[in-house]
C-alpha cells in the first residue's frame, strides 16, 4: 500500500510516501481503508511516534492518528462493526497510523459515520472533537450559565470548544489572533480577546478555563479561575494553580459514544468542524511543515 512514513527520529522534512506493508489485524482489530486523514503538527515530539509501549524503536513510522474511512476488514474477535461500513476515530498513538490507504485500528477507538458526513469533515473532528469535549465538560465541569474563557478559540480545537460551551448554555470568551477574531464570534462567542496585551485585565473572573497554548499563557490564567472553578489544559502540568480552584492537565482519550454524539451534532448543523487546508497523500510533508496552512485542521484526502 502507499503510505506517508519516516525511517529515522527528525523533523517532518524526513517524510516520504512510499510502498509500506499492508497492516496486519491484531484481536478486536479493524482494518480501515482510508478516505481521509488528519494529524497534530507536533507528533513527531511524541514519544509514542518512536517507541511502542515496551519502550522499542518502532521506527520506520507511519504517523497520524485522525481517521475516516470503511471498514476493509475485521480481526479475530471484534464484534460491532461490519465490513463496508463508514467508521471515523482516533487511533493509538503507539501504532502506526492513518497518513497510508489502510491502518489497524482497535475497534472500539471507531463510530459509525452518518451518511450526511463527508470523510473530510470526519477525519477534522476527532481530536478537535473529543479533546474540547472532555476539556469542557468530562474535566471541566462546564454547566449552562457558566463562563468559560477558551485559549487559541480560533485553532481546530478551539473551534469546536467555542461552539459545543454555546451550545450547553455557556457564556463563551474567546482568545486568539486579531484575524481569528470574526471566526470566533461567529462560532459563538459572546467576547473575544487578542493576546496582544493583558488578557486577564478584560476577561475577569470565569468558571472554567480551556487551554491549548501553555507557558505564560497557561501561568496566567490561573488568576482568572473564580472561586470553585476549574483550570484545564492540554498543554503541560500547570506550574501556577488557581487560588482556590482546580487546575487539570489530561491526554485525550478515544470514546466511541462521544464519536458517535459528536458526529450527531455534525449531522444535525450544531457543530462544524474548522478545516484548513486539503490535500493528497503525496502532500503530506507540505502539510507537516505548514506550507500554505490556514487556520483550521489540516487534512490529508487519500482516496479522491
């Protein structure tokens, strides 16, 4: 099969599409033909992308772990799903991934994909889906009424965060770029502040604060958690805790019930995905290193 992989530990300029070995389906495995890929820019960082889980090079290495496609396949034992079928998720970061025309992926990291869902749109939403939806709600604590103030609102992640605290009743304070500002508001947010200056000066006290940014940022908005509040970040382990609230730093997790509420939302319009820029398989390294990116997830079409 044709795959995106990297032979040796670097930086994404060491990306090449090549013929790599059609993937092998382990106990409670699917195979997945891919239609459409998704990736974060800083996973060649991650252990994960170098080692398997007892510590072995696992180089040369197949990354991305956004997925949308039809099941090709099934392994020994998995139960759930049947072949032909149109699945989307997230897969494990310490197996090869889903920038290649077919990946192995544990069943239960898969949903089912409504038919009214394009694979595109699909392969932007796991990550950005599920990580704004366990910040907000599973960490976070976010209840209707609430105010929640959202760090890089105008990124993938972002994005869907802005529109899934709209939609549970939250008062929404987007940060970002001055050229996200109107992308923001009309995801939802009510205010939205550039990091340019002072930020915790305009926001004031809110009850939950989603971060994907880190260092200063991340230090800083500790002092805008009200009392009982919640800090949550992806980026690193808070060093500076709110006063008198909590402070949560956590790894997205795949969940196929909240996939499949997820893409419910697509389905129905409540919630849009933000893509940047589309591209072939052989594109991908142009992808990596962010040439020509917008704002947005970028995506990888591997069947046209």
């Amino acid at each position: 099969m044709k795959a995106v992989r990297i032979h040796e530990r670097a930086g994404a300029e060491a990306l090449v599409v090549e013929e790599a070995p059609y993937p092998k389906a382990a106990e409670n495995d699917v195979i997945v033909r891919v239609h459409a890929a998704s990736f974060t820019p800083g996973e060649l960082d991650w252990p994960g992308t170098w080692e398997d889980r007892a510590g072995r090079d696992r180089t040369p290495v197949i990354p991305g772990h956004e997925v949308s496609g039809e099941v090709a396949e099934l392994g020994y034992g998995t139960t759930g799903l049947t072949v032909g079928q149109r699945v989307f998720g997230l897969t494990d970061w310490t197996r090869d991934g889903t920038l290649a025309e077919y990946v192995a992926v544990e069943a239960r990291n898969l949903a089912p994909l409504p038919a009214a869902v394009d694979h595109v749109t699909a392969a932007a939403l796991p990550m950005a889906g599920l990580t704004a939806r366990q910040a907000l709600f599973d960490h976070g604590g976010l209840r209707a009424g609430q105010t929640v103030l959202v760090h890089g609102a105008g990124g993938a992640v972002g994005h869907v965060a802005v529109q899934l605290a709209r939609e549970a009743g939250a008062v929404v304070v987007g940060t970002g770029r001055e050229r996200d500002r109107a992308a923001v508001l009309e995801a939802g947010a009510e205010r939205f502040v550039t990091l340019d200056g002072r930020f915790e000066e305009e926001v004031g006290q809110v009850d939950v604060v989603m971060d994907v940014i880190g260092g200063d940022i991340l230090d800083r908005s500790a002092a805008v958690v009200r009392a009982g509040g919640t800090l949550v970040t992806i980026s690193a382990p808070p060093k500076v805790r709110p006063v008198d609230g909590r402070a949560v730093f956590f790894v997205v997790e795949a969940d196929r019930r909240q996939l499949e509420e997820l893409a419910g939302w697509v389905r129905e319009g409540r919630l849009v995905p933000r893509v940047g820029s589309v591209r072939p398989l052989d594109e991908t390294r142009d992808a990596f290193l962010g040439k020509g990116r917008v704002p947005g997830k970028s995506v990888v079409r591997v069947v046209e």
